[in-house]
C-alpha cells in the first residue's frame, strides 16, 4: 500500500496542485492544505505530507549548504584545538622555563651578596687604616 501511495504521492507532485484529494487502492482521501504548496494526508492513521518539487529541491539545497559549513566548522574546530593543544604545551615549556630562571636568578643574587659580603670583610681585613708608621 505504501509503494502505491508513493507513486500516487509522486504523481500528484507532478501534476497541478489544485487538486486536493488522493486516490489509494481505489479509496478517495482528501488533504488538508498546509499552504505554500503543502498538502497533508492522513492514509491507514500515518500523516503524509506533499510538498511541491521546488519546494523540495530548496530544502534538499539547503541541507546540502548547512551540511558543507557544518563540515568547515568541524575542521576549524579541529584546527583551534590543535592549536589550543599546542599553546597549552608551550605555556607549560614556558613556566617550566621562567621557573629555571627564577631559580638561576636567586642563585646568582645568593652568590651576588656572598662575594659583595666577602669583599667588604676582606676590605676590612686588609684595611690599612689603622696601620702607621
């Protein structure tokens, strides 16, 4: 039943749109139109609904549209997270960096203070000052 109700279906989208009722296994349906060129059918308590060949062709254009730029935006996301991924390691190599010259810098400050301290006791150490002759 179904298969002659499609090509039935097919026939009416074909055909001119004034009509509104469908013929299946001899049984006369009518359809309540919808507008724009849509007709609902109800056949055995399942809805059909006929829509006009141009109406059809546009949508098909559309998903096939929504499709390609679901695809380009899948692609840039897949994109930024690469990237993301990669920033990520180079924040980490960059702390793990900043980390080893805070370290290095504390140790040459240490050393700084130690040979500025070394120097001034070995001044007065070596001070002549209360030396005379």
């Amino acid at each position: 039943m179904k298969q002659i109700l499609y090509i039935i279906l097919f026939a009416i989208t074909s055909s001119a749109w004034a009509q509104a009722t469908l013929e299946v296994n001899g049984e006369t349906i009518a359809g309540t139109s919808l507008g724009n060129g849509r007709w609902q059918f109800t056949v055995g308590g399942e809805s059909f609904l006929l829509i006009q060949e141009e109406a059809v062709k546009g949508l098909a254009q559309k998903v096939r549209e929504l499709q390609a730029d679901s695809l380009r935006s899948q692609e840039v996301i897949a994109a930024k997270d690469e990237l993301l991924e990669a920033f990520e390691g180079y924040e980490a190599n960059a702390k793990s960096y900043i980390e080893v010259q805070e370290r290095a810098l504390a140790t040459a400050d240490s050393l700084y203070r130690g040979y500025e301290q070394l120097y001034q006791d070995s001044k007065r150490l070596w001070s002549t000052d209360g030396i005379s002759i």
